[in-house]
C-alpha cells in the first residue's frame, strides 16, 4: 500500500459562538475564538490517498488531478472567505476545524475514491500547535 500526501494551504476567518449560550458562556468555552469580530487563520490542508500504483503508469492517482480536485471543490470555496458565513458546505455547523476536517472528507471522498485511489485521511492545520486528523467513519 503506498499512501500520498498533497499539502495546500488557504486563508479563511471564523468565530466559534453558540447562538443559545450567553455572551460569557461562549467567550468561558470558545475563549479568544469567540471574539464577536472574527478572526482568522493561514490553515494547510493535508489530503492522503492510499493504494497500489498502476502497472501501467506507476501512479496510484495522478497528482495534478488530486492537485485540481483539491483546488476546485474545497480551496477555492474557503480561501479568504469567512467559514461561518461564506462557505455552503459549512452552513448549520459550528466551524471548528473538526467540522471542517469532516466536511472538506464529504467532498473529496465522491472525487478521489476511484477503485484504486482510497480517501485516506484529511489532515487541517489550524495553527502551529493544532491541528485536526480525519479518517473518516
């Protein structure tokens, strides 16, 4: 089984806040992240896929196709734009970065499973201390 990483990165604000809490309730769970103005993060996205190369080719899946895929259907929908606001596929969530790590997985699964490419995991780095792994269900 050989496993490939494609790393990018994107820029995008949130606010982490439960509408049904009290202002002190958020900032006492959400901390800095509930700060009513936003704030914002340079995450990097880390996608693996796993599978056996092709005789053929030698590639489990062509890299410029992960490559675009990754841009299309997630990076161009979160870059500079704000998770709680912007972003379609995060509508009704809290924008944690589990969240995100869970629906950015939604997305890419449908595109980069081909039979022989395996969705392995979807890897956001919020900050340089955190960061959130998702293997899916």
């Amino acid at each position: 089984m050989v496993y490939i990483t494609r790393r990018e990165r994107f820029n995008a604000a949130h606010k982490l806040w439960h509408p049904d809490w009290s202002t002190e309730k958020n900032h006492e769970v959400f901390g800095k992240c509930a700060n009513e103005n936003w704030h914002g993060h340079n995450y990097e996205l880390f996608v693996t896929i796993k599978g056996e190369p092709d005789p053929d080719t030698g590639f489990v899946l062509d890299l410029k196709y992960m490559s675009d895929v990754i841009r299309e259907e997630v990076v161009e929908k979160l870059d500079h734009k704000n998770l709680n606001l912007d972003v379609p596929f995060m509508k009704g969530l809290m924008s944690s970065t589990e969240n995100l790590a869970i629906q950015v997985w939604n997305i890419l699964e449908k595109t980069l499973n081909d039979g022989r490419a395996i969705l392995h995991c979807v890897k956001i780095v919020e900050t340089e201390n955190n960061f959130v792994e998702y293997f899916g269900k």
